[in-house]
C-alpha cells in the first residue's frame, strides 16, 4: 500500500512538472509560424524596471509587450530575407554588442554583491534617516513666502525645461510642500556646520556638476 501511495505521489510530481513546463512553453503568439512563448513574454516583463513590473501583468501591458515582441521578430524575419543576418560587418556587431551587455551585466552583478555585502549598514542608515525625518514638520525653523516663491519658481522653469508643456500645480497647492524642503535643508545645513568635517579634496579630483540625489535625506525622499 505504502509503496501504491509513493508511486501516485511521484506521478503527481512528474504530471505538475510536465504541466509547468508545457504552460511555460505555451503559444502566446506566431509570426509566420514562428512560435513566441508565454515564456518569452513572462521574461520581457521580469526585465522590466521595477517600477512598471506590477503594471507588466495587466492584460493592456501584456498586450503591448506582446506586440513588441511580434514587431521584432517580423523585423527579424525580415532582415533574414533581405540577408542582413549574413552581413560580416553585422555579424562583427552582433558580437561586439554581446560582449558589452555581458560585460554591462557582470558590473552589476558585482555591484549588487557589493551592496548585498553591505546591506546590514544600508539597511541601517535609510531606517534610521526615515525615523528621524518621518512626523517631523519643522515649523521651529522660519521659511520667508519670498523663499517659497523662489523655489516655486526654481521648480517651474525645471519642469518646463524638461517638458515645455508640462502642468504645473499652482504655487498655494505645493507651498507647504516646499516650505518643509526648505526647512529640511536649513535644518540639515545647520547640523553639518556645527560637525566637525573634513574632506580630501586630493580623491575627489576635478571639481565636477553636483550629483542629483547624493545628499542623504534626498535619497531617503526619493525611495519613499
């Protein structure tokens, strides 16, 4: 009995296994009798940016996915008739542009070990950032309208310079907004002028633009 129970038990796994794998290899769409596979598919959502991943499972984003996908392999189909495949200067190409993106993915498979390494200090220093900032209104430090409206203005011209036809909120609707960044820095400037730092100016090496995003309590904002 006991090895009846074993022998369905193994048969059950075996008949999952060959029902994923015949699910993952599934048509999701043919060009010309060429198959693209619902696993073709489930990849060009994982590679998507994490941001946009949960919206890579609603059936317009599928769609449009899968379109694309339809659209390169048409384009590829096509090329193969017209014998661009057989070109050596695209074939040099092809090569050369595979070596970069497996050199572009062993950098970030370094540096993510570099950060998996580091995640316990990481993990630390935006947790404690969040806590300290997080309830804190800062009505204690003075904001002027003049300086709201200095920043109001910084803030349109960006936009505008980013998309000529961007809508922008009315000042009133972003004031208090503004006014707790502007009393968040004058509160971190003020910390940092009564610490004692020192900077070797001989690594940083030629004064470049500032970095977007490297002050501290900017990255914590962002990663909100």
């Amino acid at each position: 009995m006991k090895k009846f129970v074993l022998a369905m038990m193994v048969m059950a796994l075996a008949l999952s296994f060959y029902a994923c794998a015949k699910d993952s290899g599934a048509e999701a769409a043919s060009v010309n009798g060429k198959k693209i596979s619902t696993a073709d598919l489930d990849d060009e959502i994982e590679s998507l940016p994490a941001q946009y991943k949960m919206f890579g499972q609603s059936p317009e984003m599928k769609r449009k996915i899968l379109d694309n996908l339809v659209i390169t392999e048409v384009l590829m189909q096509q090329a193969e008739k017209e014998g661009v495949l057989a070109k050596a200067d695209v074939q040099a190409k092809i090569k050369e542009y595979e070596a970069s993106i497996k050199a572009d993915i062993e950098t970030q498979i370094f540096n993510l070990k570099k950060q998996k390494e580091k995640a316990s200090s990481i993990a630390k220093r935006e947790t404690v950032i969040k806590a300290m900032l997080e309830g804190r209104d800062f009505k204690d430090i003075t904001i002027s309208d003049a300086e709201i409206k200095a920043a109001y203005v910084q803030y349109v011209t960006s936009m505008k310079k980013q998309d000529p036809n961007a809508t922008v909120e009315p000042m009133e609707k972003l004031k208090e907004e503004i006014r707790l960044s502007l009393a968040r820095q004058k509160w971190l400037d003020d910390i940092k002028a009564k610490a004692d730092i020192k900077l070797n100016e001989a690594v940083l090496g030629a004064q470049a633009p500032a970095v977007p995003g490297t002050n501290p309590v900017e990255i914590v904002e962002q990663g909100k």
